[in-house]
C-alpha cells in the first residue's frame, strides 16, 4: 500500500463516518492523482458504505385502497408487502438478496424425516408492541389463523402440506406435513405471515406485531404512519415511516418531482426520462419475477391441440413485446415461469424466438389452417395488456394466424375473464421457490391452474422434486419440469417484467431484493438516509 | 301556509322519496355487478374456498331482500352499518363503522367545496356584472373567451397544468419541460409561490395548512366552475335590460352601474341562485377526477374505490349523501327564487 492509498483509505473511513465533506475528500482525491468522476464515485460509495438512524422516509405508492386493514389475511398489495415483511410485522423468516431462506422472527429452522417434520426455534425474549412475549402459541395461533377450516386467507394456500403445528415449549414449533418439503421455511416469508399476537385463541389484527416499525396512524386509502419501534429485536432505520397512496401515476411523478415524497413506485415509463434528469434521483429498476403470460385453457378447442400451442409459441414476437410495452424493462420470456433469478431456473431448448414460417410449418403439419382465435385483455391483467394484444394480432398475422382481441372491463377481470375465457392475459408477482410457482400455477388440481394443463410426468416430477434435499438431483428434475411446460403447456409466458421506481439519492440501500417490488418489502428497515 | 314553508315541506317530502328510490337503485345495481367483495379483495388470490368464507361471515350468502330491508331499518335510524372491510374479523376492534369512514372525507370534500365557492361564486358574479355592465365591449369579449376555455378544458388537463407550473417552479422547470423550454416558461410564472402540488391531508391537519395544501384543486375548480355561473348571471342581467323599468331608471338618470346593480339584478337572482345551486352541487359530488390527480381524500374517491371493491354499505351511504346533497341545494336555490320574487312571496 503506498502512502496515498493509506491516506485515500483513511479519508475513506472519515466520510464514512460523517467527518470528512465531499468538497474536502475531492480535492485530496484530485491531489493524489485520481480523475474527478472516480474521486465522486468513491465518495458516494463511502458515504452510504454504513446504515444511519434517522430521518422520515415518505414514499409515494401505486397501492392502497379505502378497505384495507391490517388482517394479513387480505394482504395482497405494494403496501401489504411492507406491513407483513418490515414494518409492523416479524415473519418467522426473510428471503435475503440472492433469494435464500434465512431465519428472522424464528433462531432456527431444521428439517428432520427426509423435510416432512420441520422444527422452528423462536428467538428468546422478543416482544410484541404491547410488551406481550411472542411464544410458540402466538405462532400456532397465527398459522391456524391462516389454515383454519373458516380461513379467508390467501395465505392458505402456501399451507396446504401442512398436517399438525405443535408448540413444544415457549420456544419451539413443530410443524408435521404430509409430504417432504424442502422448501418449506420459504411460505414463512411470504408477506401473510407476520406473527399475530394471540390472546383467548384470536389474533390481534390491528397492526400489532413484533416488526421494526410501530403503526402511529392509519387512513384507510390515504396514508399510513409508523414509528421506528426501538425495543424490536432488529430495529428500522429511519425514525418515522409514511407510506402515501398516490393511485395516479402522473400524480406520483409530481409529487416525487415536487419533493414530497422521497420514493414513488411503478412509474409511469413513457415519462420516465423526465425522472432521469431530476436532480438527485436514481431510478430503482429490479428485474425481478413478476410474469406476464397469455393462458389458454388446454382442455377448450382449440386450444386443446398442443400443435396449435407450440406454433403459437413461435407466432408471437416477444422482443417486441418488451421494447414497446415495456420500453425496454423486462425480459422476453421463454415459456416457463421461473425468472432467471431464481434457483434452479433454465431456459429450456429451443429458445422460443419470433418465427412465422416455423408457425406456419408447424400448423400445415398438424393440418390447421385458417385460424381465428379470440384473446381477452384489459389494463387489470397488466398495464399495457390491450397494446400487447394487438401487437400480438399484428405478430400473428404473418403465421397466417387471425387474432382478435377482446377488450375486456377492468372490473371483475379475475372472476369473469381468467381461468373462463379460452385465452386471456395473466400477470404473475412471482413465487420464492421453483416449487412454489410450479405448483401454484401449473400443478393438477391447483386453484390458480390456469391453463387447466393436467400432464401426468409434470405433476408426477413435483413432489418428487419437494422432498429431495440433493440440489444436484432436484436441478435435474426442474429441468425436466420446465421443459415439459415449456413444450406442451397453454401458459405463454410473453415477458418479465422489471420493478421501476424512482429514488432520492439520499437514500442509501445494499444490493436489492427481486421477489418482490419495494426492495422485496424489506426497503423500510433495510434503507436509510445517507 | 306560507308559501316558503310549503315548498320546504314538499320538497322534503318528495326528497325522502327520491332518497328511498334512489337506494333501491343503487343496491339492485351493486347486486347485479358480477363479482363480490370477497373477489375484489381477493383479486387474484380468490379460490372458491376463501369467497365462501367471506361471504358468510359478512351475511352476504342471504338473499338480497333480506338484506336490503335490513339495511333499511338501520338507515332510517342513522345507523349506516359496517363497512365490509374489517367487518367479519375476529375482534371488535377491527369492525369500521360506515359513519367513521364517511366522516371525515365527507369534510374533506365539504372543506374543498367551501373554499372553492369562496373563491369561485364572487368572482363569477362580479365578472357577469362587468361583461353585462361592458357587454359587446373588449372586455366581455376577453371573459368570456378565457372563461368559455377554461370549462371546455377537461378538468384533469386544467389541473395537470397547474400542477406542472408548481413543480416546474420548484425544480427551475429543468426536470418537468422539453430542452430550452425551461428559460421561456419561467419569466411568466416564477412570481407564483411553490404550491403542493399533493393534497394529502388527514385528520390533524391543521385548519391553514389544509387551506394550503387545498389551494391547488381549489383553483382548478374555480377555473372549471366560473364560466358557467358567469355567463347565466351576464345572460339574466341582459335580457332584463329590455324591460320598461330598466328604461325608466336610465330616464331618470342613474349611471349604468346603479341601474344593473340597484334594479337588474335583484330581479336576476332566481336563475344565478339556481346555476350556482347546481355548480355547488357538481362540486360535491362531482370531483373524483380532481381528487385523483392531487390525491385529495374526498368522498368521491371513496364512492369510487368501494363500488370498485363492492363495499356496499359504504357505496350506499355515499349514493344517499350525494342525492341528498342535489336535494338540498335544490330546495335552498328554489327558496331564494320564492324570496327574492314578490310575486311567488306574496300570492294572491
């Protein structure tokens, strides 16, 4: 180390800590030879190296809506994910950035009979808001909450495995499935689950949790207020959290642009250059897990034909599809559901790319001709849905594919559209697991198939796949898994979508999470004010 | 009976009437809306399994009639319900009661029509008088041109425009217009303040901040509403200027001014009282868009956001409060009419 590099390293340390102002460690920079851009660069890189305490973070969000509550049964939005995961709540566990289970509310997770029993140390001595002690009946109750018979949870549906939860003493949890799970401590991350304080056998569901943030305030639809909570085991950052609905998408520019808020979420893409030149702004763009697919009901003529599947696969100019809806912030899709991010994901051979002759080819061998298919879409299944739609009219064309599209109400999509008309538009947030997003969309008998795609070896590899702890076996068999979606299944998988916010510079954060928007719902504990 | 008291009494007895109506209207509709509250909450995430659920723990798996009378019966006595949401939770505690939500954005949306009336009703009294008093003259001419844009702008593209001259202002108008646009714009607009361009306010909102932070909406309101009241109060003074008794009064003397606002005009309220009524009105029940682009909690977004998500109870007691809102400003519009006409005052 020479002389200057000691020095360079000690400066370093002193912006770190607040001591040195940019102004002086540049011009020691620009002394020892370094250029200005660098000098800059290592400057904001020390300055944000250490979380702070401090500060009100206001962030502008997409989300909320005049009926919310803290029931984390109804969780299902932006603002949701941050109540469940960082601010009032404490899951028994965090998904970390490379997307691995890690404990949070419990100490420890470990699985014994081949993943079918699975035991759950609580951390000692944690508490509620209240001061109440979370024990192992907080997280019993909290699970049968969710898993009871009368369950309006759409948590359920991660617990479907489970057999028996026992509390074993103050601090332990055992949890009994009916088969192996490898993947099980991941559903315990999922934004429903923060543990509910139980008393007489009912949770509490006002807000009331073991998380980093105390709720100080709620307006349904408006805004919400928190407090850094100082006795949690793993305390906020900031001192104060406000999370603002703002619905309009030019009204959250504005009000970024204006300063009220320091962070705003899903902006509006055809303006984002005008964010790009704000002062002090960074652009938050995460490619993360969120799909967006065009299902069709494989047991409902036509769609019934795999040929007609797989020529449509190649009919659809996906590139295209990215650069126009997206302007360029996602990623074409390959037929299958796992993002690139996530463990054990492939992209299975042949890469579907745009190819009408091959369509064409495809359909005069199986003897089809003079398709006219019918496609659903509207803005609820994802933003810019009736635009792809007649793009994809327009790709189809030159398969001598007629598509029309059927512009469909916002309202009601979900009921009267999806998984009931033959073809449609679909959006998916993503699952943390392989196993999850397989089974949850594609799996015989699953709520949500909606593809109605029912192949033998598919669901034949699944639970195999579960209850293998042998990563290399259990790559082998996702593999297989996705090629055979990838092949035969109804669910075009059109894009990935990434999560684009805009940020002030001010705030400093670690790599991001991509199972979710928001930093994974973790920015409001994980973040701080340089 | 005196008149006024006469048409008091029938007008609130038709009211009641209509109220009833349009509560049945607005309940058969909701009921015919595919989709309930479990799967709007739900969204995607509903399985036949947590619908059922749901439903049965908020009643809604009884037939409609049953559940409509016994709405009724509350209402009649001031008791709106429980909203859907929350409703069905496990403790007292998470149970919302109709009236706590409405409340306060009924106030928020009473707050903003006020301050726009303040506003807005003076001007455009004023501005009639003059482009009556001027009529034909550059200055009606220039009135009733900016006033005439202004109402043919969509409210949203007004609102967007001042919101941008905000927040251009604040930022030096670098970050919000085209290269080079910035220098031109900001000479003409830099001696505005820095308005908020978000109106979040909430329930501790102090009474000057609220003003504050309303001043933009307000202003795009005004800029929406004027024209209309304007131009009936120019309309009804012109075409009284034909009468004898305006002749008589110029014969005797007084200054156009005198004449317009001594002897036209107590003639013209009937009318002006009446548009007036009917913009108030709109300004109630009618300003979603604009509570949308400043994100303004009024109860039209709220309307708005639980028909969206089939809140009923809440959907309904905003319906009633709208009706009932038209109803009022209605009667009161009719009373001025009675007052300031001798002839309706004093019948034979």
């Amino acid at each position: 180390m020479t002389e200057f590099e000691y020095k360079l390293e000690l400066a370093k340390r002193a912006v770190t800590k607040g001591k040195l102002s940019r102004r002086d460690f540049t011009k020691f920079a620009l002394a020892g030879g370094l250029t200005l851009t660098s000098a800059n660069t290592l400057f904001i890189k020390a300055a944000r190296a250490e979380a702070k305490q401090g500060g009100h973070f206001r962030a502008g969000l997409g989300h909320g809506n005049t009926t919310d509550t803290f029931d984390p049964a109804t969780y299902a939005h932006g603002l949701n994910f941050g109540w469940g995961r960082s601010l009032v709540g404490a899951p028994l566990t965090r998904t970390d950035q490379k997307n691995n289970v890690v404990p949070y509310l419990a100490e420890s997770f470990e699985p014994s009979d081949g993943a079918k029993k699975w035991v759950f140390k609580i951390r000692k001595g944690v508490t509620f808001h209240n001061g109440k002690t979370v024990t192992s009946d907080d997280v019993v109750g909290t699970i049968n909450y969710h898993n009871g018979p009368d369950s309006k949870s759409a948590g359920k549906a991660y617990l479907g495995g489970v057999v028996s939860v026992k509390a074993d003493g103050p601090d332990t949890v055992v949890f009994e499935l009916k088969g192996a799970d490898a993947d099980f401590p991941y559903a315990f991350a999922q934004y429903q689950f923060p543990i509910l304080s139980i008393t007489d056998g009912k949770p509490d569901l006002t807000g009331l949790g073991a998380g980093p943030y105390v709720l100080d305030g709620f307006e349904p639809g408006v805004r919400a207020h928190f407090k850094r909570n100082p006795n949690a085991f793993a305390p906020g950052n900031f001192d104060e959290v406000t999370q603002l609905t703002i619905l309009d998408a030019a009204a959250r520019t504005n009000a970024y642009l204006a300063g009220e808020v320091d962070y705003i979420d899903k902006v509006d893409l055809k303006t984002i250059d005008m964010l790009k030149s704000a002062p002090d702004t960074a652009i938050y763009d995460v490619s993360g897990m969120q799909h967006y697919t065009a299902p069709m009901l494989t047991d409902t003529a036509p769609f019934d034909n795999p040929e007609l599947r797989k020529a449509l696969k190649w009919a659809i100019n996906r590139q295209e599809l990215v650069d126009k809806v997206l302007f360029g912030y996602g990623k074409p899709g390959n037929d299958s559901p796992l993002a690139p991010s996530l463990k054990f994901a492939t992209s299975p051979d042949p890469v579907h790319t745009y190819d009408p002759e091959k369509a064409k080819s495809i359909l005069a061998k199986a003897g089809l001709s003079g398709l006219k298919l019918d496609i659903s879409a509207a803005d609820a299944a994802f933003a810019g849905s009736v635009d792809a739609a007649l793009l994809m009219a327009e790709h189809a064309k030159a398969a001598g594919i007629e598509i029309n599209v059927v512009r469909e109400p916002n309202d009601g999509y979900w009921d009267n559209v999806w998984i009931k008309k033959p073809w449609c538009h679909c959006y998916w947030g993503g699952r943390p697991t392989a196993d999850t997003m397989l089974s949850v969309s594609l799996s015989e008998g699953a709520a949500w198939n909606d593809t109605h795609w029912k192949n033998a070896r598919f669901n034949e590899i699944l639970p195999i796949a579960r209850g293998e702890t042998d990563d290399a076996k259990r790559a082998a068999l996702y593999a297989e898994a996705q090629q055979l979606v990838h092949d035969d299944g109804g669910q075009m998988v059109l894009m990935f979508a990434n999560y684009v916010g805009a940020m002030s510079t001010k705030l400093g954060h670690g790599d991001f999470n991509s199972d979710n928007d928001f930093d994974g719902g973790y920015m409001y504990d994980r973040w701080w004010f340089v | 009976m005196h008149p006024v008291i006469r048409t008091v009494l029938q007008r609130l007895g038709l009211g009641l009437l209509t109220l009833f109506a349009v509560s049945v209207i607005i309940f058969s509709s909701l009921e015919l809306l595919p989709g309930g509250f479990a799967e709007a909450i739900l969204g995607q995430g509903a399985t036949p399994e947590t619908v059922a659920a749901f439903n049965k723990s908020l009643g809604l798996d009884r037939p409609p009639v049953t559940r409509y009378v016994e709405w009724l019966g509350g209402a009649v006595q001031g008791d709106f319900g429980k909203s859907f949401a929350g409703a069905g939770g496990w403790r007292e505690e998470n149970v919302r009661f109709v009236s706590d939500i409405i409340g306060p954005r009924f106030y928020n949306t009473f707050f903003l029509a006020a301050l726009t009336a303040l506003i807005a009703v003076p001007i455009a009294i004023a501005l009639g008088l003059f482009a009556a008093l001027y009529r034909n003259g550059w200055f009606d001419r220039i009135i009733n041109s900016v006033t005439l844009t202004t109402i043919a702008s969509p409210e949203f593209f007004v609102a967007y425009v001042l919101v941008l001259i905000a927040v251009g202002n604040k930022n030096g108008f670098a970050a919000v217009l085209p290269d080079g646009w910035g220098p031109m714009v900001k000479p003409f607009v830099s001696w505005i303040p820095d308005l908020p361009p978000l109106a979040t306010v909430s329930k501790g909102t102090p009474f000057w901040e609220h003003v504050w932070k309303a001043i933009l909406p307000a202003i795009t309101l005004t800029l929406v509403i004027v024209a209309h009241m304007m131009r009936m109060t120019r309309a009804s003074i012109i075409s009284l200027l034909a009468n004898p008794y305006i002749e008589m009064a110029k014969l005797k003397g007084l200054s156009p001014r005198q004449v317009i606002v001594r002897h036209a005009l107590p003639n013209a309220w009937a009318p002006i009282a009446t548009v007036i009524a009917f913009n108030l009105a709109y300004l109630v029940v009618g300003v979603v868009v604009v509570e949308v682009v400043f994100t303004y909690p009024g109860i039209g977004q709220l309307m708005v956001d639980s028909v969206g998500s089939r809140d009923m109870p809440v959907a309904q007691a905003c319906a009633l409060i709208f009706a009932a809102t038209y109803i009022l400003l209605n009667l009161v519009a009719d009373i001025i009419a009675i007052v300031t006409n001798p002839r309706l005052l004093h019948p034979k």
